[in-house]
C-alpha cells in the first residue's frame, strides 16, 4: 500500500485472490487491513448516539476535523486524509424519537502528502452500518427486493430490502436528505475521479 510495503496495493486489494496471503497472514495485507478498518472506526467513535442529544444521529465533528478528533492524524501515522463530503439518510420515524435525518458516512481523498506515503490518490468510502433503531427495524426487514432502479436492466439481482430501502430513499423536503445516500456519494466519487482534495472543495 506503499510506506515500506513490499507488495502492490492492487495485490493487497485481492487482484491474486490473496493467493499466499491469508494463512498465515501476510504483514502487509494485516496492516492494510488495520489500515481501512481505522477508517471505518473512525465514525463508530465520531457519531453523536445520545438520544437525549439534540445532535443525536449526527457527527460529534466538522469534516475538516474528523480524523485529528480521532486520533488518525498522528506523527505515526502519515496516511493522510482529507473528508469532502458527509452524507445522510432520511427518516420519518416520529414515534420513535428518531431525528428526520441520520449521519450515514463520510466520502475522503488522500491528501498530496498522503498520496506520496500511499503511493496513489486514494478515494474512501466509508459507511456507519446500523446505528439507530430505525435502522435496526429496517433491517428485520430481511427479504429480498429487487434492484432493477441500481442495475439498470436487471431483472434477477436482489439486494436485502431494508437496506435498498435505506440507501436509496430521499426527502425533499430536508436539505440533507433531497439526494438519497447512494445518489450522494454517488455524486462525491465522480468529483474524486478527477479532482484532487482543493479542487473538490472548489466545486462542493
């Protein structure tokens, strides 16, 4: 993944299928594991999931600031990130106290001097997975639904339906929630694809 690895990042990402690298663990592919999991870790640590909060279901911290407040941006750590975008999921949950939106995940680009460590302008995609209970609820909704309006033409794939309900409901009413999830990130990764983190900003 670069900083030192004696392996491609295209190799650590299963382009061999891992072939040789999973019993025992390879050092690299462990560290890129422990890595991309720090990331993901970083909103379980930065959600607001006090529901006496009026913040509840948000971010504890302002993009710019999430990896410092967590503890990724260290002298140790040199793989920089910067967040662009924070995306959300609808909600109209009423009776359960459930605000009318909820902190889905983040959209990150390494930074230059992160992208010199890693060896590559790295594009995150990062989920919160379930973190309140309409989610939970959702998710009991375990049958599944078809994804014709994902896979344009597709009659066959299915995907389980609370979480397509989720990621692809909106509101238009709410400034968050007008783009669902998907169509959110969606819409920050084809910025990414050709922008570095300043020009991303410029065009935000």
């Amino acid at each position: 993944m670069g900083g030192g690895s004696s392996r491609p990042w295209t190799e650590l990402s299963g382009e061999t299928n891992w072939k040789d690298m999973l019993d025992p663990l390879d050092e690299d592919l462990r560290m890129y594991l422990i890595h991309y999991g720090e990331r993901v870790q970083a909103i379980g640590d930065a959600y607001n999931g006090q529901e006496e909060s009026a913040g509840y279901g948000m971010p504890l911290y302002p993009m710019d600031k999430l990896f410092s407040e967590v503890g990724l941006e260290t002298d140790n750590n040199k793989f920089r990130y910067e967040v662009t975008r924070y995306f959300y999921m609808p909600s109209h949950a009423v009776f359960l106290a459930q605000p009318d939106r909820s902190w889905a995940g983040y959209v990150a680009v390494s930074t230059d001097e992160g992208t010199e460590v890693l060896g590559r302008r790295d594009s995150l995609v990062s989920w919160t997975g379930t973190s309140n209970r309409l989610e939970s609820l959702e998710g009991i909704r375990d049958d599944l639904a078809p994804a014709n309006n994902i896979f344009k033409g597709d009659t066959h794939t299915k995907i389980h339906a609370g979480f397509l309900d989720l990621y692809t409901k909106r509101d238009l009413v709410n400034p968050y929630t007008r783009l669902s999830a998907r169509d959110q990130v969606l819409r920050e990764v084809g910025k990414k694809s050709i922008s570095t983190p300043e020009k991303a900003r410029q065009l935000a």
